[in-house]
C-alpha cells in the first residue's frame, strides 16, 4: 500500500494515468466507477460496458463525469480515448479488443458472460481484475492458465475477503510466521435463506435479493474460500469447514490447535467479534518470537491470530488494478489445479423437471469440499447450476451431481470447465 500510492501518483504526475475499463455498472461495478473517478486521478476510467447503456451512464454521470459518448467499435472508442472523453457501449467485447486499455475490471458477477469477456480480455494483452468471485471459484485455474501464456496477470480484488487474507498471510510469512489457518470472520450463516426472506433487507441496502441470499446462505462465503484455497494450496478440514460459533477471534488459536492440516487450512468464524473481514492464524515455536509476542499481547501462542475488521472491495480494487499495470503483481490468483470446490447442495427437497436458479435462489447454498472429494463423486459446481434442469428428485440437504442434472446445451463456461479438468490432468 504504502509502495503503490505512490507508483500510481508518478503515472499522474507523469500525464499517463493507467487506462482502466470497466466491465458492469451494477451495484459493485456503479461503486467501483465512482471510486476510480473520485479518488485515483493515476487512473483513468477510460470506458464502461453494460447490456444496458443508461445505466453505464449513470455509472459516470453519479461521479460527476456528463461528457460521455457512446460507442459502437473500437476505432470509435479509441478516437473518444484520443479526444479524452469517457465513452459507454453495450458490447464488452469491444473494450477486450481496444489498443491503449491496460486493465479490465470484471464486475458483472456472471459465470457464463464473464468468462467470455475474461477470455477475450486476456487474449488481447489485458490485465484482468474480478470484482467476481463466483467466476473465480468456477473457473480461476484454467483462466488464470491462459493469463500465463499471454503473460498478463489475473487476479481477484484487494478489498473482498480473499483478498484481505492474502495480503495478511504474506504479511505473516514476511515476519517470520507459517500461515496455518485463514478465512473470513462471518456474522450471519443460515445455509436456508432465500431471496423471499432477504427481500426486505436487500430493499433497504439497494440490493438484489439474490445477492443478499448468497451472502447469508454461505454460497458467497464458500465461493470466497474456494478462491482463497485456490491462491494458497489451503484446503478445508471438513465438507463446509468448521466455522466455530467464538466470541472473538483471539479465541480462534485454542480452537483449531489440534485441526490443523500440514499444507494449510481455509475455514471462517461464525460470530466471533469483530464478525467482519478476514483472519489469519501464524504459526511458530522460536522461542525468541514467542517470548516477543506475547510481551505484545498476541497470547501463549504457537498459534497467533492476525485479523482484518474490515473489507471494502469497491473502495481498494483499483489499487488491484494498479499492481497489476505497475509491479504485475496479483493481490490473490490460482497457483496450479484447483485445490478446492463449491459444490450445489439441495436447499429443499428437490424434484426431477426443475431447473435450478442458480446462486442466491431458492434452490440450492453451497458448500466447500477439497477438489478431490467433490470431484470424485462428481459433485455439480454452484456456478455452474443455474439451467440445469434435475433428471431426478435430490433430497435436501443432499449434494447435487453432475449425474442428476441436464446441463444447459452450448455454454462456454461448461467447456471451460471440462478444459480445467483436462488441463491440469483431473
């Protein structure tokens, strides 16, 4: 933090902000623009895409910024890049494709449109950043596999969750600690929340209902971890995690010491104060160090607990989009084969002919397993349920596999998938 303000001033200084485009004007992606027209002036919001132009607009005009054109190719977008004037279109494809757009940000939170828009942004030399975290649990390792080979960086967002905890670890490592354990502090988890019961709340917060139903019922929580195991080789204890009820999250060191897993552990805390933001549990017996933290008032140790009482994904990702045009350095990507999954599980009982709706619905929450658990009972990834219509009744509470289901014919993010299997040899 302290290196990157500065890197992004001299881009200002210098008159060559970082050229950012920005793909969805929803509530993460309206944000997103505000805070880079607001706050970054070394950046600069070159461009907005969203099906629905008035409110890629309003994305601009919520900021201040009226003199936007609307664009229909990319001649057209780099002629109003050149004139210095903020442009909108309907079509991402064209803000992939355009010379002089150094970072993408991705905040749609799709699976099937957003993998395509990925794809093609990295096919064309474009750093990517997701403000998507359900396509990062459902794809990340073959996408980020692409980034390599186009030499461009992917990476999820300083802000969220996983994020914040990857930023702690390698704090921890830094000092001198083993990071054994890491994930969210969560303050509300009811795996049958549905968007009839998070209407009201999703209403006063401008919020759709599904996203609230996906932040309660542990689909959003487990798609999180799912990135963060994935960035760090972690791996989960249980089907779920534990997600110990403590009362705070200096409690945590005493609750998983006898847990721990040799390469690492994702989980989260259900309730324990500050019950916001991200954790992490170092690990050392140097005498020295211990002795030093504890006169700090870390504890008894061998296990330290690191905390963050904050996440504030709109406000940081362009700080995210900045590290990857300034030092190609990701805040939290895939290292290899996907370590862990987020698997469909039944909300109720389910019934053959249904089509599932997919995250935040009434049909299914989500729960973590280790890659080669869900993968050996071919367990049906979250992100990939919505369509899918049952061949047969799933009981609630049961996993829905690949087995019950039709899959929607012809998605791209279906191939991909089979892609990442074959890929990394799974």
């Amino acid at each position: 933090m302290i290196l990157i303000d500065r890197a992004i001033a001299e881009r200002q200084h210098s008159g060559n902000p970082i050229r950012v485009a920005l793909v969805g004007a929803g509530y993460s992606g309206r944000n997103i623009a505000y805070q880079i027209l607001q706050s970054f002036p070394g950046l600069r919001l070159v461009a907005i895409a969203n099906r629905t132009l008035d409110t890629a607009r309003a994305a601009y005009t919520s900021a201040g910024v009226t003199d936007v054109t609307i664009v229909e190719s990319c001649d057209a977008l780099e002629q109003a890049m050149r004139r210095q004037r903020y442009a909108v279109t309907d079509d991402a494809s064209i803000l992939c494709r355009t010379e002089g757009i150094e970072v993408i940000i991705e905040a749609t939170g799709t699976i099937e449109f957003g993998a395509g828009v990925v794809a093609q942004a990295i096919e064309h030399g474009k750093h990517v950043i997701l403000g998507n975290v359900e396509l990062d649990a459902t794809l990340g390792p073959i996408l980020k596999s692409y980034a390599e080979r186009a030499g461009v960086i992917y990476s999820n967002s300083d802000g969220d969750e996983p994020g914040v905890a990857m930023n702690m670890l390698r704090f921890v490592r830094s000092i001198g600690l083993k990071p054994m354990v890491a994930g969210n502090l969560k303050g509300l988890y009811d795996r049958y929340r549905t968007p009839e019961t998070q209407k009201g709340f999703a209403e006063k917060v401008n919020q759709k209902p599904t996203t609230m139903t996906s932040f309660a019922d542990g689909t959003k929580l487990s798609m999180e971890l799912t990135v963060l195991a994935n960035a760090t080789r972690f791996k989960v204890g249980t089907r779920g995690m534990y997600g110990p009820a403590l009362p705070h999250v200096s409690d945590s060191p005493k609750f998983y010491q006898d847990k721990l897993l040799n390469g690492g552990m994702v989980d989260f805390l259900c309730g324990a104060a500050p019950a916001n933001g991200a954790f992490v549990l170092g690990y050392t017996e140097d005498p020295v160090k211990a002795a030093y933290l504890k006169y700090l008032k870390m504890g008894e140790g061998p296990l330290y607990a690191f905390y963050t009482p904050f996440h504030l994904p709109q406000l940081e990702i362009p700080l995210t989009a900045a590290r990857a045009v300034l030092f190609k350095d990701a805040t939290v990507a895939p290292l290899g084969p996907p370590v862990c999954d987020a698997m469909a599980i039944a909300k109720r009982d389910l019934r053959a002919g249904e089509v599932l709706d997919g995250i935040g619905g009434f049909s299914c929450y989500t729960l973590i397993d280790n890659y080669e658990t869900a993968r050996a009972i071919k367990a049906l990834p979250m992100g990939l349920s919505e369509g899918c219509r049952l061949k047969r009744n799933v009981a609630k509470d049961q996993v829905v596999t690949y087995a019950d289901v039709d899959l929607p014919e012809g998605r791209l993010c279906d191939k991909l998938r089979d892609e990442q299997n074959r890929h990394f040899g799974l």
